[in-house]
C-alpha cells in the first residue's frame, strides 16, 4: 500500500516544492509587516500552491510524453524518474493525478477567492491557464521560447502577491518588488534545463531561448541574471524598498560561486536542481530578512 502511495508521491517531483513555498512565505511575512496575519490561512495557502505545483509538474510530464519530447534517452531521465517514461505510472494514471490536484487547488482558490480576497480568483485563474498550456496545445509556452517569462510570472509577482493578498485582501507594491529577484532565480531552474537540453530540444523541434541565443550566450545570459539579482536586492536596500537586513541575502553568493563555474566547465546532467539548491539558499535569506524586519513572533 505505501510503496504504492509513494510512486504517486515522487511522480509529482516534491523536492521542488520548497521553491513553491518560499513564494508563499515571501508574501505572508510581507504581509506580517503591516500586522497580525492568520498562520491557519498561510497553512492552507501552501497546502493550495503545493497542489498547484504537483499539478504543474504532472501535466508538464504528461504533454511532454505525448508529444514524445521525453524520450528514454531524455537528459532528464538521467538524474530523476520521469513517471511515465520509466513505467512508474501510465498516461492515465498521470493525468487522473494532475485532474486531483488541480481540483483540490481550484477548490482551496475559490474558498480562499470568497472568504478572504477576490485577487485570488484572477490570480488562480492565470496560473491555472498557464500551468495547463505550459506544455499542453495549442498555446505550448514551454516549446515556444515562453516557458522563462511564465515561470518568473508565476513564481515571482502571482504567488507571492496572492499570498500577500490572502492575508491583507489588497495587492502590494512592495511585494510586487521583492518578487523580481526571487522569480528570476526561479526561472533560471528552467533556464539551466534548456541549457542543459540544447542539443537534445533542437532535434526534437523545441524552440528555447537558449536554443535561440547558443551555449556561450546561454551561459552569459544565466550569469547576468544572478548578478543583476543581487544588484536588484542591493538597489532596494538603497532606495529603501527593504531595510539593511537586506544584506542576508548576499550571504548566498558564494553558492552562486560555486554554480557559476561548475556551468563554466560544462553544465552538468542536474543544472536545473543545482540551480534549484541555488534558489533555495537565497529565497531562506530573503525569508530571513524580511523576518528580521518585520519582527515577526511564530
């Protein structure tokens, strides 16, 4: 019974939830800032994005499968059981498993949507959108160079300003800020993927902006982004954005380091999680900082 609970458990990747719920954490403390917040909403909130991210992941393994993108000789493949390929579920079972999910999230949304703020029903209604033809035909974000900016959008400004809102019922541009840097790194988990796939996606007629712009410029542009982000952090100490709790954040570049130059050799088979553990490390301290300055008491 458990060994086959668990197969449904790692079909929807759990170790890439922490960066769901970094987001959520991000714009509830912000949220904490302005006065009490309901920690049983933020609970109920994560428990909503996890599913939503569960769901995002299944549905991208199912299309990509149909579409035979995944392959046996998939680079993915390599480093992490991809469910259908491997045989751990059947394209049924997958979908029946991301149906689950997403009406659990929709069902949590609209509770959220009537109880606590009607942002949330726009919001849900993007991601929901988004994480359905992120793969999927006709609108394919993902084989259309497009899957960077709607994993930023998703991950930066939607979850964390949905968070923020479930817990003021107002949007905030503070948290609108403070979700750049964070959505960027996140984008650059698929980022570093496509960098990784170039010569696989190109046979398979996938079109990625690492594709488009080649392995140097790719590696040029992944190293940009991570400097810009700590520039963008260092622009809003200054401008008063965040406060000089700030500077937690800088405590992640040797990390950033370290990536850099394992991608400067060769970008390895796991570029996308080494990349997540990257993210991970800098979304804690920005939780960090936005924790001391709120001074918040759990």
């Amino acid at each position: 019974m458990f060994g086959h609970i668990k197969k449904y458990i790692i079909a929807t990747r759990p170790w890439s939830f922490t960066m769901s719920l970094i987001s959520v954490s991000v714009g509830t403390l912000l949220a904490a800032e302005e006065g009490n917040v309901s920690w049983l909403w933020f609970l109920v909130t994560a428990i909503g994005i996890t599913l939503f991210h569960a769901a995002a992941n299944l549905i991208n393994d199912y299309f990509d499968t149909l579409y035979d993108i995944d392959q046996q000789d998939s680079p993915t493949a390599k480093y992490r059981p991809q469910p259908i390929i491997s045989g751990m579920l059947t394209p049924r079972e997958t979908l029946i498993e991301a149906s689950l999910c997403l009406a659990l999230t929709i069902a949590i949304g609209m509770t959220a949507a009537v109880v606590r703020s009607w942002h949330i029903l726009w919001i849900g209604l993007i991601g929901l959108f988004t994480s359905i033809y992120y793969t999927a035909g006709p609108v394919k974000f993902k084989y259309r160079a497009l899957g960077e900016f709607a994993v930023f959008m998703m991950w930066g400004p939607l979850m964390i300003e949905g968070a923020y809102a479930v817990q003021r019922q107002a949007l905030s541009m503070k948290a609108l800020y403070i979700s750049v840097p964070f959505g960027v790194l996140v984008a650059l988990v698929l980022f570093a993927n496509n960098m990784r796939d170039i010569a696989y996606d190109s046979r398979h007629n996938v079109k990625t902006v690492s594709i488009m712009l080649g392995s140097r410029n790719s590696y040029i542009l992944f190293a940009g982004l991570i400097a810009l982000a700590y520039a963008y952090v260092l622009g809003m100490i200054l401008t008063g954005i965040m406060s000089l709790w700030g500077l937690l954040i800088f405590l992640s570049i040797p990390k950033a380091v370290r990536l850099l130059r394992t991608f400067k050799k060769n970008v390895p088979d796991m570029a996308d999680a080494l990349t997540a553990q990257f993210d991970t490390v800098f979304g804690i301290l920005l939780m960090m900082a936005i924790f001391c300055e709120a001074r918040v008491i759990l």
